[in-house]
C-alpha cells in the first residue's frame, strides 16, 4: 500500500505539484476541501487529467485535515495505491430528503459483495437523512462490514454542499466506496466528549430528523429559550448545543444530534439524524479539554483494533460543532490522534455536519453528530 499527500493551501490544484502523487499510479484518490473549490467548475477535470484511471470520491468541508493540522480554505489529496484490496466505487443522487433511504439502498445493494469487507461514504450534507442513507446501506449488505465517513460541510454556511465522485462534482451526490479482500484491514473509533446539561425533554413531535414539538411544546420556542442570545445567531450557533439522545426510560444512547436547519412558521428544528419518536433529548455542552480527551479516546479504540498493522491511512472526520468550540486549538484533537496511531501513517479528513461509524464494539453502524471518528485502513503484509 502506497499513500501520497498534498496540500494546497490556496484551495486550488497545480497540475506539476500532482505529478509526484500520480507516480504511484494510486488506485483511489480522496479529495477533502473548502466549498469555494468544489463550487468553481474546474475541479473534476483537473483532477481526472492528472489521474486517468483512479477512483476520484470526495466531499466539501467546514475544515480540512491533513497529517497534524486542521486547515481552512484548502485542498487535500491524498492518493492511495492498494497492493491486495480490490475497490469499487458508487454514487447516487439525493434531490429531496425523503430519498435518502432508496438511494443508500442503492448503494448497498450495488457495493455488496462475499468479500466486502468496509465501505467508505461521503454524503452532502445539507437536505438529507444520514440515519436513512446508512439504513438503506446497511439493509442489504452484512452486519459485519464497518460503513464509516461523513457529511459534507460548507464551512457553518448551511447555504450548498458539494461531493466529488468519477463523474464529477454535484450538489446532491453521496458516493460510497467499497473495499474487498483479506488483505484490508480497517480499525475505527467514535467519540465525543460533550457533557449533558438541562432536563431531560420528552419528544412529543416528530418525522424523522425533523423535530417539531418538546414536552407538548414548539421545540424551536424550547431550543431559543435555552440558548438566549445565541439564538440569534442560529442554525450556526446551534453546533454548540447539540443534543443528546436518551431512551424511553431516560438511559444514554451514545448518540448525539446537530441542529441543521430551523424552520420558523413550522416551529421545528432539522436535526441531522433520525430522532427516536418515544425517546427524550437533553442538550449538551463541552470545552476543549474535554473534547480533545475524546479524540483520543476515539483513536486509542481505533488503534486497539488493528495493533498489529503498521503504517496505514487514517480518515478522520470531525464535527463542525468541535472545531467552534476549540476556536484556536481545535489543531490539538488532531494531534492528539496522529501521535496515537502508528508511526508513519497519513492523516486526511474534515470537519463535517455528520460523522459516520460503527459503535466501537460492534460493526452496527450510526449516525453521530458532534465526534471525533477515524477510519483507520491498512493491508496485510504477511
């Protein structure tokens, strides 16, 4: 397995500057940046000159990562050879939310396959049920495959996400690639670090992950109440007050949900996931500390399951909600991950409006909103 890396901090490819990474003739190329590069028209021809036969798959970001430093209005490409691991890459279009479980099922069903082993997805991420997509997905392929990746950001605009796949740059794809084989080898880990304040709040109102009433009550009159003069500001302001997600006997779930959207006439709130219609919702709050601690909780899980691999490549995709809250030293969650997996491995990935894993006991895959999660993909050297 060969891995080369790029940054290009103006947010735009430089064709000589590729030459390198087209050296190792890479099999799949990932392509993470700001929403003004997606948006100008040129990307995907530019790419596909420098890179003929690879894969291209790719998302717009609220922040982009590249070994032990977070940036913000660049390009990162990371191009990644496979020895052993056969791939395949799909795509689909999602014009309206409600057609987000049949195009994951589509997806599904497409990458299935004996030797399937782990997708990677990139979905947009404005406009759509990310809990929907993963369950169309994981309908029809086998419980033991890890379906890892994110949702698109547009920097905390909310305004247009972009996804890059082989036929171009849309405003409505999800692409999902899968990796075949017993040489792969993937390790992943999620989590948070945010903490519960306020009551516990019956969800009375729901469709989906649109949220309408709290305690019998608008839950966008509940959510301004809480956060006074931040709700000014909203949805922005919403990734610092995300909600956690409790059953019907009040016992955690382990998920957390990002507010998306508002709608005002309607008195709701667009959240990024599906909302258990019987559970309760309390908000959360976190500091830096507590976040970066997370983040290493995430990659020490992760590197606990593919201890025996050496070098390899990490996706890391973090919520834009963290890297608000870290302001200045958001580049510490990333550090503190690169110094936990193996020497030598690369770092690519984003800040996102939705991050996609497995719990980290088990392959049953989520939606998570407000973590830190890492894909960790390696090949076997024996």
């Amino acid at each position: 397995m060969k891995i080369g890396q790029r940054v290009f901090k103006d947010g735009m490819i430089h064709a000589g500057a590729l030459r390198e990474l087209a050296g190792i003739d890479p099999d799949l190329v990932l392509v993470f940046g700001a929403a003004a590069s997606f948006a100008r028209g040129d990307l995907h021809a530019g790419l596909r000159a420098s890179f003929p036969t690879a894969r291209l798959a790719g998302c717009s970001t609220a922040g982009e990562i590249a070994g032990e430093e977070v940036h913000d209005g660049a390009l990162v490409v990371t191009a990644i050879r496979f020895e052993a691991t056969a791939l395949r890459l799909v795509s689909e279009r999602v014009a309206a939310m409600e057609e987000s479980e049949a195009a994951g099922g589509r997806i599904g069903e497409r990458l299935n396959g004996p030797d399937l082993r782990a997708i990677l997805l990139f979905s947009k991420g404005l406009g759509v049920n990310g809990s929907a997509i993963i369950g169309g997905i994981t309908s029809r392929i086998d419980a033991s495959v890890a379906v890892t990746g994110g949702l698109a950001g547009d920097g905390g605009a909310f305004q247009r996400t972009w996804v890059l796949d082989d036929d171009g740059v849309h405003d409505d794809g999800v692409v999902g690639i899968g990796l075949y084989g017993d040489a792969v080898r993937v390790g992943y880990g999620s989590y948070g670090g945010w903490e519960p304040f306020g009551p516990a709040r019956r969800v009375t109102r729901c469709a989906g992950n649109v949220l309408f009433e709290l305690d019998g009550e608008p839950a966008l009159n509940v959510y301004k109440r809480y956060l006074g003069d931040y709700a000014k500001d909203l949805p922005a302001s919403g990734l610092l007050f995300p909600f956690e997600m409790l059953g019907e006997d009040h016992g955690r779930l382990g998920l957390i949900r990002t507010i998306l959207g508002i709608d005002e006439q309607a008195g709701s709130l667009v959240l990024a996931g599906d909302i258990d219609p019987h559970g309760y919702l309390r908000l959360m709050h976190a500091s830096t500390d507590a976040l970066v601690n997370g983040a290493e909780t995430a990659a020490e899980t992760t590197r606990d399951m593919v201890r025996d691999c050496g070098a390899g490549l990490a996706v890391l995709v973090s919520c834009v909600g963290r890297k608000l809250v870290m302001g200045d030293h958001v580049d510490e969650e990333v550090e503190v991950v690169a110094e936990a997996l193996a020497e030598g491995t690369v770092t690519t990935g984003f800040y996102s409006y939705g991050e996609i894993s497995p719990f980290s006991t088990t392959t049953e895959c989520k939606l998570h909103n407000q973590t830190m999660t890492i894909t960790f993909v390696a090949e076997d050297a024996h």
